[in-house]
C-alpha cells in the first residue's frame, strides 16, 4: 500500500524546487489511484496551469473542488476553474 498523502507532498516539494516534470508525474500517480485526491488535483492542476495548459488546468481546479475538505478550498479552486476558462461568473 501507498501513502498517496506522502506522494502529494513529496510531488509538492518537487514543484516547488524546479522538477514540475517529476512532481506531475507523482501527481498523476497519486490521481491513478485515488482520482479524488484534492492535494494531488490541484498541484497537478498548478502545474498545467504554468505550462499553458488551460483546459487540462481547469478541469484539474474543478476535480480538487469536487474534493475538498471545506467551503473554502472549493471555492478556491472553483474560481481558478472559472478564471481559466474565462467565466465572469
């Protein structure tokens, strides 16, 4: 068994020093196995944003919303969702 939590934040620390194609790789691990996993979501979705990729972003934003542990978190990611996709909402 995995510690998917350890995963998420091994992955966070590899984002933060520079390695964002080792840390989407563990995210996307993490995702595989427990696709409702907020942390991994919505750094994997911090990447993609980074890299340009909007759509991917903004579908990732919505995932940790549907996720989150309080009102706060999904709103949040809720609103970077709609700011990628160019919502006024």
């Amino acid at each position: 068994p995995w510690d998917l939590d350890a995963l998420a934040r091994h992955a966070a620390c590899l984002a933060e020093n520079g390695e964002g194609r080792n840390a989407a790789g563990l995210y996307e691990r993490v995702l595989a196995f427990e696709p409702g996993h907020f942390q991994a979501a919505l750094g994997l979705a911090r990447l993609r944003e980074a890299e340009g990729r909007r759509a991917d972003a903004a579908r990732l934003f919505e995932a940790a919303a549907n996720s989150a542990l309080t009102d706060g978190e999904a709103l949040a990611a809720r609103q970077a969702a709609a700011r990628l996709r160019g919502d006024d909402s």
